[in-house]
C-alpha cells in the first residue's frame, strides 16, 4: 500500500499538517520516535497558545494527537531510521518495516543541544534534559540549570519547586528568556542566578556530586547533584537519503508553501530554517504543509 502523505514526527507540527491532510481525505501515516508532542509536550506551561491562558505543553499536544487520530490519521510508533526517494514514491524503513508514501513531510524536529563535557557519564545520573520529566527524582537536593533562554527559566521556576535550591548558570550576562520569565525567577527565595559562569567539569563516581564551573574567570566547585542542561535544540537528520537543501546550520530551506528543494518534500516545524521557533508557529508551518501536499 502506497500512502498519500508520510508526517515524520508528532509534534506540533507534525500533527497540525496530520489533521489537514487527514480531514482532506488524504491516506496519511505519521511516525513518531516516542510519544506525540514533541519538545512541545514537555513545556509545563505554554502561555502564548491562543485560547488558552496557560495550558502545560502534554494537555495541548495530546489534544492535537486525538484531533489527528479523529480525522483518520494513521499513527506508527518507531524510530525513522531512513527515507529514500523511489522511482514514483518514497520509501520510509522503521526498525520492523518499511512503508512507502507518495508525499514527504519532514517535522522531525530537533535534539537538545549538549554540553560537549563527559554528559554520557551521568546520563539518567545526575543529567538530564528535560526539568519536568526528571525533576521529581531531585527532592529536596541542589541542582543547576545551565543556559539563559526560555526553556532555562521554565525549567528553573519548575525545579525550585522541588529542589531545595536552584542555580542558573548563564554563559554571559544577556539572558534571550523573555524579560518577564527572568524578573519572575529573580524573586524565588531558593534561586541563585549566576551569569558569566561555564561548567568546567562534572564530577562523581557514579553519580553527578558537584561540578567545577568558571565565574567570571574564577573557577570554584558548587555541590550539586543534578545538573538540567536547557542549552537549546540541534537538527537531527542523520535519517534522511535525500539531497535536500539545508542552511549553513542543518536546518532545512523551505519556500512559502513550505516545499524544500524536492518537490514532493515538505518540512515544518523547527527542523526548518527559520527564526522565531514556538508552538504557535509549529502549528501554522504545519497547516501550510499539509494544505500544500493537498494542492492547495
Ligand atoms: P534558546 O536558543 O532560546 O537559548 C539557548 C540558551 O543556551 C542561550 O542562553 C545560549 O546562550 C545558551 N547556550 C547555547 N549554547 C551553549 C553552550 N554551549 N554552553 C552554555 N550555554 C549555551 O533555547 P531555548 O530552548 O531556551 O528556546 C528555544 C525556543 O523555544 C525559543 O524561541 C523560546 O522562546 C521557545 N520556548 C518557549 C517556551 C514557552 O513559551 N513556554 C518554553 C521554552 C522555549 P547565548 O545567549 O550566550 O547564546
């Protein structure tokens, strides 16, 4: 069976182009690595989603998936280890099968960024990327987050709830979080915001005890046993067997209708080049994806 659409990934995205190319009467298979929602689903307060004031990023995206799902959208849980261009088709290969479909769209998104240090040690350890899933493991201990942007401070406000006290660890002293996040996270009693400060070194047996970092150029050793890294997103399409065109970074180029450099080819979401990353723009990318494989 040849699919109209394949969607890889189901995040925002990935599910908003589903719900359009599903409720056009198009034969569409979606493949998500894990769980639908992507990075999305794991913000615990999105507040700039229309309609809602505050709505936690696994509500919103699991009400895009049943959305997905009641328009008839066909969901694959796996990996995508490869997408090949066939003579008429394309041809999509998962750890148990292969699947073919006639129209390409890439929302595969983007992988958390890492530090670049001996991360791998203390996996599961004492590292971790995501605040709202590990969170709970850190009660009552210290903990750092390193970074400066939105995610840091979401996942700083989250953590000093749980966490007897929360360091914030920005490499210079602009923070790109939203000046309102920042001023928020000043006031937490248990908060230590330092800036102009790197991690040197993590250290530990087997788990994460302290690390080494440099504050304006002073190197000193802070007691932590669990480290957050919310240093932002790379791309990821190690996947891909298609020459697409991509910008200087990874990000693939896409024109208005969301088309890349193959025409049956379409991305949204933030695997694609572009500047201002949120769910709400997700979301329209998608939209305009899917219409376009609609004809539209
Ligand atoms: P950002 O790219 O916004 O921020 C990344 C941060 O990590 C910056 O402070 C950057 O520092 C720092 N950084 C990058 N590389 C390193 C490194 N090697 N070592 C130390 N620090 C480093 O990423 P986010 O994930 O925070 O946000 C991505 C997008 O998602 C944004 O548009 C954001 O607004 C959005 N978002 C929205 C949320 C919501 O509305 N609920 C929640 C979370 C994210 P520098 O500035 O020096 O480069």
């Amino acid at each position: 069976m040849i699919f109209d659409v394949a969607v890889i990934g189901g995040g925002p995205a990935g599910l908003s182009s589903c719900i359009f190319t599903s409720r056009a009467g198009l034969n569409t298979i979606c493949f998500e690595r894990l769980a639908v929602g992507g990075q999305a689903s794991l913000s615990y307060d999105i507040a700039n989603y229309p309609a809602f004031n505050s709505i936690s990023g696994f509500e919103l995206t699991n009400k895009m998936f049943e959305q997905a799902k009641q328009c008839g959208t066909n969901f694959i849980f796996g990996n995508v280890l490869k997408l090949e261009k066939l003579k008429t088709c394309f041809k999509i290969t998962t750890k148990k099968e292969t699947y073919q479909a006639k129209k390409i769209i890439i929302a595969s998104g983007t992988i958390p960024r890492k530090l670049g240090l001996n991360e791998e040690k203390f996996l599961g350890k004492g590292i971790s990327y995501c605040a709202s899933c590990d969170g709970a493991f850190f009660k009552n201990k210290i903990v750092a987050v390193v970074g400066g942007g939105d995610s840091a401070f979401e996942y700083v406000e989250y953590l000093s709830k749980i966490a007897s006290k929360v360091y914030l660890l920005n490499r210079s002293d602009k923070f790109r979080a939203h000046s309102s996040r920042v001023e928020k996270a000043k006031k937490l009693k248990n908060v230590s915001i330092l800036t102009n400060t790197q991690i040197k070194s993590l250290n530990g047996e087997k788990t994460l005890s302290s690390i080494d970092i440099v504050e304006n150029k002073k190197t000193k050793n802070l007691q932590v046993e669990g480290v957050f890294v919310a240093i932002g997103h790379i791309p990821d399409l190690n996947f891909l067997n298609i020459e697409l065109k991509l910008d200087k970074n990874g990000y693939i180029i896409v024109d208005k209708y969301m088309q890349t450099s193959d025409k049956d080819v379409y991305a949204c979401g933030d695997i694609v080049s572009k500047h201002f990353k949120q769910v709400i723009t997700a979301c329209a990318d998608g939209a305009i994806a899917g219409n376009s494989c609609i004809g539209g």
